[in-house]
C-alpha cells in the first residue's frame, strides 16, 4: 500500500486481528447466530416481530457502512473504556443466563426467554464494538451505525408479558376512546364499554394487535436503521427517532377510524380489509419516516455545502465530516495511525484488551453450552389426563336455567386448547335472581405450562373486554379451598360480579401468582418444569353472590366435586 492510500483510508492499515482477537470474533458471531436460531421462532410467527427475519442482514450491512461510511472514531485503551467494556461484559452473561432459566424451564417460545436472551446479546456485541474499536484494531470504529448495529437486537425481541399487556391495554383503550371522540364530531352514533365501540348496527373492537404495537416498534426499529443510512448529524436522527413512534400512533388510530367507518356502512371489516389495512399502514408509515428522512438528508448537504462554499468533501473524507469536528479539525482530516511499538511499551490494559474481548466471547459460549445442557426434571404424573368437562360440568340441573355460549371455541387458539366449557345457570327473579357461571378450560400433559396458564386469567384478559377490578378485592379468605383466587369485578353495564378461580396441576393445586411477575412465573416453572408432563385445569366461578356462597351453590358443587375439587 502506498503513502497515498494509506492517508486515504487511515483506519484500514492497522486494522490487523490477532489470534485472541479474531478467535473472539468468531464466538461473537457464533453466539449471534445461536440467538438468531433461539429467536426465530418469534419473528417467524409473531406480527409484531415479522421484522427480525432481516436483522442478521441488517447487522452485516451495517457493520459494513460503518466500515466504509461512518465516521471513523477509534478508542485508546483507558481503564474508563475497560470498565465500560467489563460491565456490559457482565450484564450480558447475566442477561443471557437469566434468558437461559427461563428457556429451560419456560421453554424459547417463552417471551422472557427471548428478550433476556436478545438483550444479553445486544450488551455482548457492544463488548466486542468498544474492543475491536480500538486505536490498535481499528477493525470497527464506535459511531452511530456500529452502535446501532450492535443495539436493533434489543428491538427485535418480544416484550415481557406484564410489559406487553400493560402497553396493548393503554393503548386499546387509548386507541377505541380516540374513535369514539371523531366519531362523534363526524356526528356518527357510537357508545364504547372498554375497547368495545357499540355503533348503530355494529360492533367494532381494538384487539391487541389493532393496538398498535406492531406498528409502534416496527417504526422505531426503521427509524433507527434510516437514521443509520441516510443521516450524519445528531439532532437530525433524533428528530426522526422522535417523530417515528408518534407516526407509528397516528396511522394505527387512522386504520381503526377507517376500519370503525367500514362496520358503520356495514362492510365485513375482518379478514381481507383488516390485513390489508394493517400492511398498507405499515408501508405507508415507513414511506413517510423515508420521506422525511430523505428530507432532512438534502438540508443537511445543502448546509454542509454552504458551509464549504460548495467545494465537494475530498474522496476520503468521512460523510459525518459536514457536522462534527475533532480537536478543532474536521472529521474528515487523516487519522494517523499510531505505531504499535513493543508490547512492553503498551499500557497494562491496552496489552490485555483482545485477550478481554476473548473472554467475554468465550464466556459467552461456554453460557450457550451449559444453558443447553441445563434441564429441570418435574416429578412423574399422578393423572394420566384431564378430566372430561363436559361429563363434569351439569348440562341440566333441577331447579336452574342453564346456558352455554355457542362461541366459545374461538378462544381456541389464544388458549392453546380446545377443551373448553362454560355453562350459566339462573334460578329466581329481581332481587332474589341468582346466577353462576361455571368455566374450566383442561390442557393433556406437555400442551402447556403452568406460566402459560397463568396468562389467561380473569386480571389479565377481563380488562381488555371492558371489565373492571374493584379495589380491595382480597386475594384468599379462609372460607375458600386451598389454592383459590377471589377477585371482583363490575361489568361494562355496572353489575357487580364476584370471581374464585384456581389452576390444578396433576390434580394439586398451584396457587396464586402475579402474571407479571417475572421472578413468581420463573419460581413457578422451576417447580413444575417446562415440559408439563402433567394434565392441568383452570377453573372459574363468577356470579352475582359473595365468594363463599358461589361455593355452596348446586351448580357449583357438583361441578367442583366432579373436578376432583371438592375435598380441597
């Protein structure tokens, strides 16, 4: 390489790996692929994630403008960066062991599993950025296209379940109360019970995926990449980080308005129009973020123009250069590159940085492999199955109306079963009326964990529908079989209705647990193991009497005696 070349491109001389350093490399790599693999199960059949099928992609291609594009800032060794290096070091081994747990006992289809695991890489593959920027490597300069390279993981990874409903549900309610308000300035008819809008002839709810978290993390995981693309000066791409997420809103409240107006005319809104809404919005969304980037990129150039009197930037001047100086010189101006000297002459952590790198990588590894290995083995089942429902739950009972939804297989799906019964029972008239709602729902053995069963209860769905806990409500009394839960609840036509639910695991029950609780769901899959070789079923109770009187209601008895539940 000649002297010209070597000034025109400063970085590329030094940029020589080493056996730690390049042996480093390739676990890192190793270990992005292993996540890839653990993750794809989610991109592939999650909506919200459909974007991570192209991160491996974009993390090559952003490497390599960073290479090629970015601004060319390379770190010296200093205990300040080794620090640095060594506590996302740690946070990443931690991470990746507490996403570890998890998928052992949960397994990867779990979101905590995913998001554990995908944050832990993210902190790894900034280990490795602050590492191989070193003055000595300058194999990968520290600027914004590394850093996001190396931090889009964390954009592609499921939300924590307790995380992912309190955000759905904000915005379902947010989302159906913003309707309801231009609906009526359009002077259309419209009522709403929770994220149900009530018009003339229809009906029209927000279900979680018209909540627009979808298009919400979709738009900022695209207006980082964008911002990584086409933009070089800072306050540009936090503009466009900002407005992306307020976007992503506003189309999302579009679609349901437009989807809202369609029942009102009495089109079919599900199926096609409700698919083709949603891919249309999100193609718009992201043609606008380009737009405006594409916008913000000209007044960049032109300002960087006007500020070099039009002269064009010399062929190995950084792109960032228009923007940003250092030491009072611009960007653009040669790096040169230091002279390695003896390894004696090193500074102490400077002579250890790829042997640092290594470790972390290596750590990282040998992490995958024992978490690999690491099984948690539940005791052998009692039961050989769940229980018939339909036999156990009374079709008819002397005295009592009953009632069953003709409905109620459309849970299906959600709920990873199909063995599902619900029956109403009525007896008497005004105030003297009483009525229970008997529901068990049963999973065979290896359908679903404990924790995958706990998501689905009356706290965690009944909101959605418009349903509201009242205060107070405790969560056992002595009068109630070991095991149960009692909430209450008022419906969106105000009546008051009292709830006792509980999970049966092999016929024992589980107890109560917060569904948000990551540290509850994790101590409760470590006791009942991720393969749920044992039958389960949950069992609700719901009617217009205090909790204890539910129990001792006909109905309810001889249902809970036919469920083995009785003698709890």
């Amino acid at each position: 390489m000649n002297e010209a070349a070597r000034q025109a491109s400063p970085g590329r001389e030094a940029a020589r790996l080493g056996v730690p350093s390049g042996t480093a490399v390739m676990l890192l790599l190793l270990v992005a692929g292993a996540v890839s693999a653990a993750l794809w199960q989610h991109w592939a059949g999650n909506p919200d994630l459909s974007h991570g099928m192209l991160m491996p992609l974009v993390f090559v291609y952003l490497i390599h403008e960073a290479r090629s594009r970015g601004t060319q800032r390379f770190t010296a060794a200093s205990p300040a960066r080794h620090a640095a290096g060594a506590l996302l070091g740690v946070a990443g081994l931690l991470l990746g062991l507490a996403g570890g747990l998890y998928a052992a006992a949960l397994g990867w289809g779990h979101p905590l599993a995913a998001a554990f695991v995908g944050t832990g890489l993210s902190a790894l593959l900034c280990v490795g950025l602050l590492s191989l920027s070193d003055t000595r490597l300058r194999l990968v300069p520290l600027n914004w296209q590394s850093l996001c390279a190396a931090g889009l993981w964390s954009l592609t990874v499921p939300l924590p379940p307790g995380a992912y409903s309190r955000l759905s549900g904000n915005l379902q309610q947010g989302v159906s109360q913003a309707v309801l308000l231009a609906l009526n300035l359009l002077g259309i008819p419209a009522t709403r019970q929770g994220n149900i809008i009530e018009l003339a002839h229809s009906r029209v709810g927000v279900e979680e995926a018209c909540s627009g978290v979808r298009s919400l993390i979709a738009c900022i995981f695209v207006a980082l990449l964008i911002s990584a693309l086409v933009l070089r000066s800072p306050w540009r791409r936090a503009l466009l980080i900002l407005v992306a997420p307020l976007l992503a809103l506003a189309m999302n409240l579009l679609r349901s308005l437009v989807l809202t107006l369609a029942a009102n005319a009495g089109i079919d809104i599900n199926g096609t129009w409700h698919d083709l809404t949603g891919f249309g919005i999100l193609a718009v969304t992201g043609l606008l973020l380009f737009g405006l980037a594409q916008l913000l990129g000209r007044r960049e150039r032109n300002g960087a123009a006007a500020r070099t009197g039009g002269q064009e930037h010399p062929v190995h001047a950084s792109p960032d250069a228009a923007d940003r100086t250092v030491t009072g010189q611009l960007a653009d101006a040669p790096i040169p590159t230091p002279a390695l000297g003896n390894a004696a002459d090193q500074p102490p952590l400077a002579r250890h940085c790829p042997w640092l790198l290594l470790g972390h990588a290596s750590g990282a590894v040998l992490l995958a492999l024992l978490l690999l290995s690491l099984q948690v083995f539940p005791r052998q089942p009692r039961l050989a199955g769940p229980p018939d429902l339909e036999a156990a739950i009374p079709r008819t009972l002397s005295g009592w109306e009953q009632q069953s939804p003709a409905d109620l297989q459309r849970f299906a799906k959600v709920l990873g079963t199909n063995r599902l019964v619900e029956r109403s029972y009525q007896q008497g008239t005004g105030s003297q009326r009483v009525q229970v709602t008997v529901y068990a729902a049963a999973w065979a053995a290896g359908e679903a964990t404990p924790a995958q069963v706990s998501l689905h209860t009356p706290e965690v769905c009944w909101p959605g529908a418009g349903w509201t806990q009242l205060p107070g409500t405790p969560a056992t009394t002595p009068a109630l079989p070991a095991g149960a839960h009692a909430l209450g609840f008022r419906s969106p036509s105000g009546a008051t209705h009292q709830v006792v639910y509980w999970l049966l695991y092999d016929g024992d029950p589980v107890g109560h647990l917060d569904p948000y609780s990551p540290p509850d769901l994790l101590r409760l899959a470590l006791r009942y193991g991720h393969r749920a070789p044992a039958p389960q079923v949950f069992v609700r109770i719901s009617g217009n009497r205090p909790h204890a009187e539910l129990l001792r209601l006909p109905p309810v008895r001889a249902s809970l005696r036919a469920l083995g539940i009785s003698d709890l």
